[in-house]
C-alpha cells in the first residue's frame, strides 16, 4: 500500500526540505517511485535542491489550486537530476517562485480540500510507492490537513528551547489527529553533544520517539542546497543515520 509522509517543523530553518529531500532520494534509490509535493507556497524552495531551474516548471501547484490544470500535470520527473545511482522516480509538484503568485495566495487564498484530492490522485495516477509532503512551518489549516492524512509524521526540530516549546505543540496536535506513526529528527546537533543525552532528554520532554539525531554538518552548510546531500556525499556517517529513519516505516 502506498504511504503517505508528511515532514514538519514548528519553525523554519530547521533543516525540514533537506530532510525531505534526502529521504525521498534514499527510498527511490531502493527502486520506489517516490512523490513530493512542496506545499510550502508561501516560501518554497525544495526544488533548488533537486537542481530544478524555474523556466522548466510550466505548471505548479499552484496551478492545480487555482483550476489551471490536473494535479499530475505539475509532476516533473527530476530523477535524472540525481544521478545514476537512483533505481527509482522521483515525481517533484513544486509550488511557484512567482511574485505575483506567491501574492495571489495571500490575497485570495485558496482551497484547501483541493489538497486532499490531488495528494490521492497523485498517487493513483504515477502509481506512487511514497508521497512526500513537505510542508509549511507551523500549524495552520493546510498543515492539520496534512497531518490528518499521513501514514507517517516526521517532525524535524533543533536542540534548541523554542523549537522544544513549538514541536510540544505539533506533537500534541497530531496525537489528537490519531497519526499512526510520529517520529523526530533532531537535526543541526552541536558536535560537543551527547547524542544519547539528546535523545533521551528529547523522548522524555515529548513523550515520542526520536528516529535519529543528526549531528551539524560542515558538509551540508557547504553544499548550500546545490544537491541532494545522501547523493553528494553516499559515505558520510550522517546518510547512515537518515537510512535508519526509513527504517521505521519500511518494517
């Protein structure tokens, strides 16, 4: 049965659309055809990761909001983008870089529902193994969809006491939501950490489980969002840690 993963944070800046980008890569790496819809309208931005230049983007998300287009006629095929080690697809539905739509969106707004019925046709139409949804930070009506909808939570957050206050928020939310799933990633943890401290202070403040704690990376702040990092760097201890997330939903 195809999977839903949604990948969150309270806040920006946490790391969350690399996060989903490198998990989409490991799982179409193993040969799964992988979907990921950036439903961060208002400052989107995965797409730079999986080299999409905007001129190739005719349709968006936005689009198919907006009636403009059936959701699939956003989905480009940017697998050849990563290289020749993915067996898989990755389908990417990027939302638009344009001014004037970006302000469309927070003058007029749009429907909601819409999402639900395109993340399913999504997955029925390119026959999806996993649809990656990385979305908006914080909590608002798009994000609780969302949420509602997925087979798995990924929640990435930082070692930090706002982000500690903001996931309480979002980890409570989905709870009411009756996620099946629900894990955390703590990511850009300070090398002079405990990972085993951090890990257990984290599951003992929110009371779930922390699927990996990812370590700051030089590597990663040197890449600058120019790439996909497990593709980049394949041997790099922390692509064994992201590996072991996917272990969670692939039991």
């Amino acid at each position: 049965m195809p999977k839903v993963i949604s990948v969150h944070s309270f806040r920006g800046g946490t790391g969350k659309s690399n996060t989903t980008a490198n998990i989409a890569a490991l799982l179409a790496e193993q040969g799964m055809r992988v979907g990921v819809v950036d439903t961060d309208i208002l400052s989107p931005g995965i797409h730079v990761l999986f080299g999409l230049v905007e001129e190739k983007m005719v349709h968006s998300l936005n689009d198919y909001l907006w009636g403009s287009c059936n959701v699939e006629d956003a989905a480009l095929d940017i697998t050849a983008n990563l290289g020749d080690a993915i067996k898989g697809k990755i389908y990417l539905i990027p939302s638009s870089m344009k001014t004037g739509d970006i302000a469309r969106i927070l003058r007029e707004g749009y429907d909601v529902g819409l999402l639900n019925d395109g993340y399913e046709r999504l997955i029925k139409q390119l026959n999806l193994d996993f649809l990656l949804i990385d979305t908006h930070p914080g909590l608002n009506e798009e994000t609780l969809l969302s949420i509602a909808i997925s087979d798995v939570l990924i929640i990435v957050m930082r070692p930090d006491a706002q982000d500690f206050q903001g996931t309480a928020v979002t980890v409570e939310v989905a709870r009411q939501l009756s996620v099946p799933l629900m894990l955390l990633v703590v990511n850009k943890t300070p090398q002079i950490f405990d990972s085993q401290m951090v890990k257990k202070r984290v599951e003992n403040s929110l009371r779930c489980e922390v699927a990996a704690i990812l370590p700051h990376s030089d590597e990663m702040m040197a890449l600058a969002s120019e790439g996909v990092f497990v593709m980049k760097y394949p041997d790099h201890p922390m692509v064994r840690m992201l590996k072991k997330v996917l272990d969670y939903f692939q039991k």
